[in-house]
C-alpha cells in the first residue's frame, strides 16, 4: 500500500506499507502531470486495475516492479471534485477484481480521501492559529530590577497549546511596570490581530496622571 497527497503540484508519499523505503522513495514528488498510472488517474478521476503483472507491464513497459507483485488498484482520491491524493493497493498474487471489490474499493478511496482532506485541513488551521498566537505572545519578558518576573501561558482547553489571549510586561518608564492581560473574545483562531499587543504597549506608555 502506498498513499500518497497532492502537495504543490506534485505526489507526496505520506505513508507506504510493504515496500522497501529504497524503492518507494523513487516515485515520492511524481508530478501531476507524469505518465505514471498514480498521476493519471487524478487526471481522469476513474481508478485503473491491473489483474497480473502481463497487463501492468503492458501498459507500463519500464515500469519497475517490487518483489514478486503480481496485481494492482490505482485508485483517485478525490474530495467534491477535487483531487487529494491517490492510493495504490499491490498483491502477491493475480487478482481479477470482480465489479464487487471494485465498487468497494472505490467507496473505500472516498472515506480515505475525507479522512486525509480533514486532516490536512487541520493542519492548515492549527498552523495558522499558531502563527497568530505567536504575533500576539511577547518572545520575552524585559527585565525589572530587584523583581524576578516570569509567565506561563496555559490555554483552557485540553491538549492544546494556542487560545488566543495575550499578555505582556511593559516598561513605559523607569520607575514603572505594567502588567497587561487581554482576553480575546470568540472561539477557534484567534479572532484579535497582531496589532493587539502594540496598541495595549502605546497605551501603557502614556503617562500616568496623578
């Protein structure tokens, strides 16, 4: 099995089972429009079966073949018309692929291509609010003589590390410290700009009148 994405134009491997990483590694950033069968089936959104190794070298003369395998599902993963990825299932032995096991294939494909559409998506959305977060913490905290100032940053929810509040220590002068906490409002990424953090500084450091 190999599963491979759609990154920037080109075939990703993000995961293989059964074949040597010596082999696999050849076919990893395949471009979309190469004649390999893994590509072309994004091409047409059809999936292609090999049932022996005749019929895959047939159609891929130069094509290498790892260790005795004997069969092939090519098969599109595609999510409301748009390409993801594609999977590739080989076996040791002949395989007609009777109508059956080809729907179930193809139904198959569908739920992996979700799955993995999802979890990029996911990725996407936490990397984004990362970087947020990021703008909105200060990277360290100035110092403040005969005081030891230090912070720690826990979001609400469980097993996450990015909730979109801020805070920060700021030194309009000398002989002054003010501490500064800000609680975004809204939920999911964080819905306050990096801005935030320099309009709380600028008003911290007006003077403070009697």
């Amino acid at each position: 099995m190999v599963l491979m994405a759609v990154e920037e134009g080109r075939l990703r491997i993000v995961g293989h089972r059964g074949y040597r990483p010596g082999f696999i590694t050849g076919f990893d950033g395949a471009p979309l429009t190469s004649s390999v069968t893994n590509a072309q089936v994004l091409a047409t959104g059809a999936p292609v079966f090999f049932s022996s190794y005749e019929e895959f070298r047939s159609a891929h003369p130069t094509a290498p073949r790892h260790e005795g395998r004997n069969a092939w599902a090519f098969l599109p993963l595609t999510v409301s018309g748009r390409s993801v990825g594609s999977l590739i299932l080989s076996y040791d032995q002949p395989r007609p692929f009777p109508p059956a096991e080809r729907a179930l294939l193809t139904s198959l494909a569908g739920l992996i291509a979700q799955a993995l559409d999802r979890a990029r998506l996911y990725d996407a959305k936490h990397a984004l609010a990362h970087t947020l977060q990021t703008g909105l913490l200060p990277h360290t905290l100035p110092p403040v003589p005969d005081l030891e100032v230090t912070a720690r940053y826990r979001p609400a929810g469980h097993g996450m590390d990015i909730g979109g509040d801020f805070y920060d220590l700021i030194r309009p002068s000398p002989s002054t410290v003010v501490a500064a906490i800000g609680d975004v409002q809204g939920q999911g990424r964080p819905s306050l700009p990096r801005p935030a953090r320099p309009t709380v500084t600028d008003a911290a450091a007006q003077p403070v009148r009697p």
